[in-house]
C-alpha cells in the first residue's frame, strides 16, 4: 500500500518491463509527462509506443542488465532524453525536449534470478540549462560577448588535432587595434569600451558561423578561421581591416578614427602544436606593426 | 612481498577455490557478454594478487607495460562483496570501443563533441563490462550487488607520472586482473576488482559455501 | 557401462567439483591430469572411456590437447568443460572432434546426462 503510493505520487519516471520489452508498470509521473495513460500502455510492447527506443544501443543495455544484474546509467551528456516528453514551463524555451538522465536496474523473484527489470527517469532540464550557463559565462568575454582566451585555448587544441587527424586547413588571425590607448586617454575609457564593443561587431559580421572571434587580451584579438587556407584567410583579414578603418566610430558628441592591425598564419605540417602556430601568428603581427600599422602580414612573406 | 601478503592472508585451499570461482565467473561473463553485445570478447584468465594499496600504481605501471597514458573508468560496488572496479585502457581505445559500439552512428548527429561522445561510450562500455564481471562473481558466491554509476577517473594518466594511489595507500588489495580482447578491433583493457578487509572476511566464507554446494 | 574417466584440468578445485558431481555407484576409475600436456599423455596410459577436458589451462591448453588426442586416436571420446559457451568456442571443439561440451560449474544432471551421451558413442 505504501509503496505503490511512491510509486505513483514519486517526482520521478518509473517503469517496469518484462524480458520481451513489454510494460508491466507505468507510474502517474509517465502517465503525465508523455500523455500516455497506464491503462493504454501497459500489457503492450513499449516500442510500439516508443519507436525511437528500439535501436541497438538501448537494447544491449537492457540484455545486460537482465544477464548479469547490474545498473545502467543513461546520462543526459550522451542521450538528451530516453522519452521525449515536453519541457516543463519557461524552459520549453531553451529545450525541445524535456533533459533526462535515466537508470535502470534488474528486478528478481523470489528465487533471486532476474525476471524484469525497472528504468526511472529523472528531469534534469533545470541543472543543464544552468550548467550550460555556466559554460557559457565561462567561455565569453563580459565586455564583448565575443569568446575569452579560456575557450581559446581548449577550442584552438582541439582544432589542431582535427588538422592533424583530418588534414584539414585552419587559419588564425592575431589582431591587434592600432594605439587604442590614445581612445581611452583622449575620450575616456567607456568610449574606449564601445570601441571595443563596435570592432567584435564589425568583425564579427564578416566572418562565417564556423569561424571563432576571441578576445586575447586588452586590446588584442583572435580570429580561427576554420578549413580556410591561408590565401583565402589573407583576404578575410584584408576585408576586416577595411571594415575598420572605412568607417569613422561615434560615440556620444565624438567622432574619431580607428585601425587594426593583422598577423596572418595557416597550420602546416610544420607546426607540432599550438603554440608554434600562435607564434607565428605573434610574429606577423609584429611585423605588420613594424611596418607602419593598419596593415595585415602574413607569416609566408 | 606480493606472495607473501597473498600467502598471509589466503591459505592454499582458499587459493585454489578463489582461483576457480574467478575462472567460472569471468567464463561466464565472456560468454554472455558475447552474446549482450553481440562481439566477440576474450577474457584471459584472471589472475589474483594482494598487494598493499600504496604498492598499485607501481604494480598497475609494470602490469600495463605502458609507457604511454590511460584511461581509468571507476565504479563502486556494494554487496557483502564490496569494493571498487577499475577498468583501464590505453588512450586511444575509446576511438576503437566507439567505432565498435557505435557502428549504426546513433549519435554521431546528436550535436554532441567527439570528447563528449568518447567520454561517454568509455563509461557505458565500462559499465557493462565490470557488471558483466562482478554480476557473475556474485551469482556465483550468492550475493546481490548493487553499483554506484561508473565514472572516468582519470582520462589520459600517465602512470609512470603518478605516485598516488587510487585507493586508501594502507588498504588491502585484491587486485584480479583480466585482459579484454574485443576480437574485431583488437582493443585491450585490464579490469581490476579491489575489496576490503571485510569483503575477505565474507568472501572467505562464500569460498567453501560454495564448493559445498556440489555433492 | 562406463569403467573410467580422465580429468584433465589445471585447477584442482574444478577437478574436486567434478569428482563430486559424479555418480559414486559405478566403480569408475577416475584419473586426473593438471595440464593438456598432461592429459595427452594419461590419455594413452590409460584409455580412460571418456575424458572431460578444461580449455584454459597453462603449457597445453585445451584445444590444443583435444586435437592431439582425436589425431591420434579419432575414437577417444571426449566432451569440453568450460565456462565460456560462446558460439564461436563451440563450433572450434565440435570441429576439433569434441563429443559435446558441459557448461562450469557442472550440475549434477549435466553430469549424468554427458555420461550417457558418452556410453552411446563407446557403443559405436
Ligand atoms: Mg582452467
């Protein structure tokens, strides 16, 4: 009596299923959130109801836990959901379906030998939209919304692997805005921070979705364009600098002028790592300053 | 030093059913595992070692033969046979265990990382492969065990580097170590089951319950 | 009727379950080998009626011994005990001459019900 009562009044998905994939069980939490009724389910083949469910993968899950006893987890990281069930109020916003992380265990008899077995479904919407947050808060510059050297870092890694696994091509753009000291010293530093806000914009409307704006410091910043070699990436930098330096800034009663400065590098096989691929970088942009700013170099010249 | 505390703390007959109950379970478990996750697999034959818990990392180095860095996938087990499964493979294994358990691309379009997808399919992997292992254990010795979710201890260690121990440096170890051979990918794991004082206590019993269970 | 029987197997408890396991009425004469290398030889010292045969074992293992055996002599009649009763390691014995194969840890049926089998085969 009691414990049929958690079974139905638990904050919690809980189903039971036979050796044949068929529902024995099927708690008012189920019943709610996928709008299918205990009496319509249960008795019958959960695969009938819940076609995306009969692949490989699940079904391996559930022979060996009725094999050999065990639990399986199903995180949210790997499957999203197992029952797609619509999100729970303002979060239908942020999520298609609602984000379960799912477990299931083995149920015997009397005899002790595993007869059906049980799966609970917990949502989990709330924590992965706050952990998603928090990935976000950690990866993004506050001033500019553009990325933080932090996501940098791991992100450039991960893309030489894939150059080196794959072959494929990638470009960075060290760039660095032309004495943004003087903005600050001669109109304060919140138009020096629109500066910077106004050139991630303009940068970042002009390169592509797959391609990476970071700020790498102060004033400095960096652009990965990803399977771009470098002659294309060379025009990309080109048509940024232009975009900065075509049109005057405004802010408040001031109207002032500014440059930016590019070091251009394309991965080769050359490069073991990332950090050989940043100096180069490094080291044409210092030549681009050298030779008078507002210019872009690329580290084959 | 191994034999010795091996010695002091099993007499040979305990040995020798230990041994036997071990060749049963991790059979049993090749067999059915084949049959679960429809590949072939090899499990070599288990072999038993105590060793005091501050002596694994140099034990898990000469073991391995490894030179390079590992993957550790962690999980707890509770029953009257208690203690901690670590399952090891060398890094790069994820990529073959993926490419083995993922051949119809369930996810592949999931919007998930590789990382992430590698990460995870080492756990799920891990997770049937130490049930499969210490479910037959237990069947076997008349136990019901149930499990902590598994976690990735440590992704590319390299235990030439590492002088800590993954378990108490005072702990008794039972360390039964199997190799894996997935037949079609070649990938090799090592799985290691670590119990307790009391465990040995239990475990000592459920021997000779066991052996008097036949005639 | 069955005189004797030759167990071949590297641990000494599964040898003991075994003993165990058999019907103790028929007088059998029960000899025991602790490796294949072992077992090839017991087996023509003593052309047990039937021998049960460990796969895993240590110099010799049991594939290798139950080749050597059926090679020499393709009327030995001996059946497979292992743990491991995949697919594959069935067909590689039955292929290898093996009369049939026994699941560990035996049970006593399995046991009776592998002797008959064997006493039908020595008929032929
Ligand atoms: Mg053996």
């Amino acid at each position: 009596m009691i414990f049929s009562q958690i079974f139905e009044t638990i904050n919690t998905g809980l189903v039971v299923l036979d050796k044949e994939m068929c529902v024995r069980h099927w708690n008012r939490w189920m019943a709610l959130h996928s709008q299918i009724d205990s009496s319509e389910i249960v008795g019958r083949n959960l695969f009938d109801f819940f076609p995306e469910l009969n692949r490989p993968h699940f079904i391996r899950n559930c022979r060996s836990v009725l094999a050999f006893g065990h639990f399986c987890f199903f995180s949210q990281k790997l499957h999203k959901y197992l029952f797609p069930m619509p999100p729970a109020g303002s979060l239908a916003e942020e999520f298609d379906h609602m984000q379960q992380s799912c477990s299931m265990g083995p149920l015997r008899n009397e005899s002790g030998e595993v007869e059906s077995l049980y799966l609970s479904v917990q949502d989990v919407s709330e924590v992965v939209s706050y952990q998603k947050k928090l990935v976000r808060m950690n990866q993004t510059d506050p001033l500019t919304g553009v990325y933080n050297r932090n996501f940098m870092e791991s992100q450039l890694a991960k893309e030489v692997v894939r150059c080196q696994r794959f072959g494929h091509e990638l470009s960075l753009l060290m760039i660095d805005v032309d004495l943004f000291k003087n903005v600050n010293d001669n109109y304060g530093h919140q138009c020096g921070d629109y500066a910077l806000k106004e050139i991630t914009r303009r940068i970042s409307a002009k390169i592509r979705q797959t391609d990476f704006l970071i700020r790498y410091g102060g004033d400095e910043f960096c652009c990965l364009l990803t399977e771009t070699a470098p002659a294309q990436s060379l025009k990309v930098a080109e048509l940024l600098r232009q975009q900065i330096c075509d049109t005057p800034f405004l802010f408040k009663e001031h109207e002032f002028s500014s440059t930016i400065s590019i070091g251009v590098a394309g991965f080769d096989e050359n490069d073991v790592d990332v950090e050989s691929l940043l100096r180069k970088a490094d080291s044409a942009l210092y030549q681009a300053k050298q030779s008078g700013r507002n210019t872009v170099v690329n580290t084959a010249s | 030093m191994t034999a010795e505390i091996l010695n002091n703390i099993f007499a040979q007959d305990e040995k020798d059913i230990l041994q036997e109950v071990m060749n049963i379970a991790f059979g049993q478990a090749s067999a059915e595992l084949a049959e679960v996750i429809d590949i072939f697999v090899i499990l070599s034959v288990p072999d038993i070692q105590v060793l005091q818990g501050s002596d694994l990392p140099g034990y898990l180095c000469r073991e391995l033969q490894t030179s390079g860095t590992v993957n550790i996938i962690e999980q707890n087990f509770l029953g009257k046979f208690a203690g901690q499964a670590l399952l090891i493979f060398p890094s790069g294994a994820e990529k073959d265990l993926l490419t083995l358990f993922n051949q119809d691309q369930e996810f592949i379009n999931n919007d998930i990382d590789m990382d992430t997808l590698e990460r995870e399919t080492l756990i799920e992997v891990g997770n049937i492969l130490i049930g499969a292992c210490i479910g037959k254990i237990a069947e076997l010795l008349a136990d019901v065990v149930t499990y902590d979710p598994p976690r990735l201890m440590a992704k590319d260690l390299c235990l030439e580097d590492c002088n800590k121990s993954p378990v108490a440096p005072d702990s008794f170890v039972i360390s039964i170590r199997t190799v894996f051979r997935f037949e079609e990918q070649n990938v090799e794991g090592y799985l290691f089951l670590i119990t307790n004082q009391k465990s040995i206590d239990w475990l000592k019993k459920a021997l000779f319950a066991f052996l008097e269970s036949f005639g | 009727m069955l005189k004797s029987i030759l167990i071949v197997d590297d641990s000494p408890v599964a040898r003991m379950i075994m003993k165990k396991c058999l019907p103790t009425d028929h007088g059998l004469t029960i000899y025991e080998a602790s490796n294949g290398q072992e077992g090839v030889e017991r087996y023509f010292s003593h052309k047990p009626d039937l021998t049960f045969m460990d796969l895993t074992m240590p110099v010799m293992d049991g594939f290798q011994a139950l080749s050597t055996i059926k090679q020499r002599d393709p009327d030995a009649v001996i059946i497979v005990a292992t743990a491991d009763i995949q697919e594959k390691v069935l067909s590689r014995v039955t292929t290898l001459g093996a009369l049939h194969t026994i699941k560990k840890p035996p049970s006593k049926e399995a046991l009776k019900d592998a002797l008959e089998r064997a006493t039908q085969a020595l008929k032929h």
